[in-house]
C-alpha cells in the first residue's frame, strides 16, 4: 500500500547488493505485491515509513516502555494518523542502559507499530563508543528490519567517525548476509565542500547513505545531497504557532538545527522541496515538549498540525491517486 513512496532507496539497494530478497515492510498479512510478508511478532523499522512522531513532543513519562505505551495512547486518543509510528528519543534514557532503553522503548510497538528511528545528537567524533553500544543492541524488530540512529556530524572528526562506524556496520552485514538493525540517519550543518568529502571518504558506501533535512536546512545543501535524503522533518512548536495556511513560528528558546530562536517556515514550501527529490521521503513530526507543558498541551499543537499536514501530504504524495492518499493517512503504522 505505502511501499511505492516510502520504501527506503539507500537501503533497498543495501539489500539488492547483499543478494537478499525484497520483503514486505507493512503490517498486514498479505503483501500487495507478493514479497515475503514481515514477521508480525516485531515492530517493523524505517522501510515503509511514510509518517512518524518523536517521542520528545511530550515530556518524559516513566521508563522508556512506559513513554511508548502513554505517547501511542495520547496520539491514538486525538485520532493521528500514524500514531503507532515512533521516534525514540536517546535524550530521555537516564537510568537505563542503551540496550535496554531501546529494547523497552520497542516492545510496546510490537506486532502493531515501528520505530523508525532512534534519534540523538551523538557525534561519531567523541561519541563513537557509545553509538557503538546503540548498534550493537538487538531490539524486538523484525527480522529484515533496520533504525535509523541519527547522528550529528560537525566536523573533521566526524565525518572520519561516521566514515569508520558506516564500514564497520556494513563489513558485518556482508559477513552475516543479513541487513544491519541499525543504520545511520546523518545530519549536521556541513558546508557542501565537507559533505563531499563524506561521499569520498565513504566511496561505495555513499549510495546507502540515509540524510535528514529540516525546513532550515540550505537549499544548496538539500540540493546537493538529493539522491540520499530520506527523511523530512516537520519541526512543531506551540498550538499558537501554527496558521491553517501552514505557516509554523516555533516556541521561543526550541533548539533545532539551522533555526534561529522563534523562527517561521511555510509548511506548503517544504513539501514542495521535498516533492522534488527522487524520493519520497519518510516524514517524521518533532519539537521537543517544554517542561511545562501539558500532554493537552502537547496533544493540542499535534491536532493543530494536522489539518495543514494532511494538505501538504497531498503535496508531497501528489503522484498517488486520491483513494489511496487516504488509505495511507488513516494507517496507524
């Protein structure tokens, strides 16, 4: 149903070159194009994607098991779509451990909900030790699957960390002919001239490179980087801030990368880039709750989004019919 605007390209052509066969990445029991269906007793990952929510819209509750179950809760009571589709968020893990902070921020999805993506602000730089231990952890994804872990690249270092972290993570994927669990999602303000040197320290590896943009990333750089960038990211701030035309002003003191305090963008405008590139890209609706807002709070500026989103899907899915637009908005994953 959503495969044809949210399979993935980097990594379908991971899995082509590592000789595996296509599988299905929904959740239904047959798959409409025949591919092998995915185990239903996992959450599914980043392929097949088309729409998910950070965790961090809503301030932190209990463990990271108990966050999944209460944000999948809020979601589904305001009818959003997509509701069992989350972003963990690494800011939250405190006393757990990576893995199993992971592993139990996972299970309440499983069989009916994915995780797209984990996302941190770790630098492959000063922080590759610990990255390690992200994707060296097995969480209850079904076989086949792959995370995204967002990484923030800010300079020499990091792009050598990144370098050397992609080779490891593919060498074991060639090694086990099986598709890595985890995969990195890049991001970082880099000028053109660093990202290139990324791709040529990467060679090969370059075509499975997974890139995140936002509304305030470069034209130059969204242009650029085209062929790789697989996930757009709605940037939310308060109820207040949202305009029925799609307009959106984020809440003064949110920190998002390449936006400058209490920034607009034209929601419209950015499906319209995105639109553009080869690939549809996975959608993912995130701005970090402040600590004094509610779960109404929060709940309300999600259902404000969701009419002007619902608008720019039809922008950024325009190649599908109308029926099936609306097919894929009521999914829940």
């Amino acid at each position: 149903m959503v495969c044809s605007i949210a399979y993935n390209r980097p990594l379908t052509k991971m899995r082509s070159d590592l000789g595996l066969p296509e599988q299905c990445h929904g959740l239904r029991n047959e798959c409409v194009k025949g591919y092998r269906p995915a185990s239903r007793d996992f959450a599914m990952g980043v392929p097949g994607a088309a729409l998910g929510y950070c965790q961090a819209l809503f301030n932190r509750g209990g463990a990271s098991g108990m966050h999944t179950s209460r944000v999948m809760q809020l979601l589904d009571a305001i009818g959003a779509p997509w509701a069992h589709s989350h972003e963990l968020f690494w800011g939250y893990r405190q006393e757990e451990g990576p893995a199993e902070f992971i592993e139990q921020g996972v299970l309440p999805l499983r069989r009916n909900g994915r995780v797209p993506i984990l996302i941190t602000n770790l630098d492959p730089g000063p922080d590759i030790e610990t990255i390690r231990q992200i994707v060296g952890s097995s969480p209850s994804i079904g076989p086949g699957e792959t995370i995204l872990v967002r990484i923030v690249l800010r300079d020499q270092a990091s792009i050598g960390g990144a370098a050397r972290l992609m080779r490891e993570i593919h060498e074991n994927a060639v090694q086990r002919a099986e598709m890595p669990k985890w995969w990195p999602l890049l991001q970082g303000q880099l000028s053109p001239d660093q990202w290139f040197e990324l791709k040529q320290a990467l060679n090969g590896l370059w075509d499975y490179s997974n890139i995140a943009v936002n509304p305030f990333t470069p034209p130059e750089i969204t242009d650029a980087l085209a062929d790789q960038v697989t996930v757009g990211q709605i940037v939310l701030g308060h109820a207040d801030g949202v305009q029925t035309d799609g307009t959106i002003a984020l809440a003064p003191g949110m920190k998002i990368s390449g936006a400058s305090d209490g920034a607009t963008y034209s929601l419209h405008a950015f499906m319209e880039t995105l639109a553009e590139l080869p690939v549809v890209p996975t959608l993912i609706v995130l701005g970090p709750s402040a600590p004094t807002w509610t779960d109404q709070i929060n709940q309300e500026r999600i259902a404000a989004l969701l009419p002007p989103l619902r608008n720019a899907c039809d922008v950024l899915w325009r190649d599908l019919v109308d029926a099936r637009r609306d097919k894929i908005w009521s999914l829940s994953a």
